[in-house]
C-alpha cells in the first residue's frame, strides 16, 4: 500500500522536518541504508514533551514522545528522499529514555514509535532490531531521543 494513502488513513499528518541542533546530517545515506540522526519529542524546533518518565512523565506519555520521535524521522525522510514509498524496511532504532532511578520500562516506552511503524509499514517491513536505554538527562530536557537505521530500495 502507499505509505501516503496510509499515513492519510491513519489521520496522521507530517510534522515539518526539526532544524538540526549541531553540526550534523539528519539523514546520512551508505548505499541502500539510510541513518537518521537521533530524534526528539520536537514540533517546529520546540520540545513538546520534557522530563522524565517515572517522575515527570506517565508511561503514555513517554510513549507519545517515542511515537513523535518517529513522526520527526518520517518526516526527515520523506525531506530526503522525497518519497516515502522508497522505504523498504526498518532495520534498528537506538532509543534513549530520559527515567527516574527505579524506572525499568524503556522498552515500553520505545514500543510508542516502533508501533506507529508497523502501523505504516506492517509487521514485515515495520519491525527491525531495537535498543531502549535508560538514561539520566536528554538534550533539552526531551523525554526519549531515538535514532533510526532503514533500508530503501535500490533505484
């Protein structure tokens, strides 16, 4: 299916593309593999969802910050590329959870983003190889901060 007809069937509406916060690349492409830069709970620039989770944070909105990491990658994407549908799979993400001290349920959290991928993509190509860390503080104050790893399509 289109991932655009898709993303429409969701009611889901691209974020514009976050600013980089340092001298990097948002999207670095090697060959099929397309690396996206470490993205925040961010709209237009701004941190929308801040603190930790465990503490600040209810497990649902950690979950939701997981999700809009995944939305600012999307959109970086589709920035880069130009079309979405060029994606073939998702291979990793590498997640960090900003988390009180006893807060042990990072995976959970990171399930926010990881399921709005296999909502566009499916479970074949929606699902890769995941990490979720816990950590103390994320730039900004941001609640989760993943990077992605995907593969497209060789043209």
């Amino acid at each position: 299916m289109d991932v655009y007809t898709k993303l429409k069937e969701l009611g889901i509406e691209l974020p514009t593309p976050p600013l980089p916060m340092g001298i990097y690349k948002p999207v670095k492409q090697v060959g099929t593999m397309l690396y996206v830069s470490g993205q925040g709970p961010t709209i237009d620039g701004v941190p929308i969802v801040t603190g930790k989770v465990g503490n600040e944070r209810t497990l649902k909105e950690g979950q939701e910050a997981a999700r809009l990491c995944a939305l600012n990658a999307l959109s970086n994407l589709h920035n880069y590329l130009g079309d979405l549908n060029r994606i073939k799979s998702t291979v990793k993400l590498l997640a960090f959870v900003a988390s009180a001290p006893d807060f042990g349920r990072q995976p959970e959290v990171v399930n926010g983003a990881s399921q709005l991928l296999v909502d566009i993509f499916g479970e074949e190509n929606g699902i890769g190889a995941r990490s979720a860390i816990g950590t103390n503080v994320l730039p900004s104050d941001i609640t989760v901060e993943i990077e992605f790893v995907f593969e497209i399509n060789a043209p």
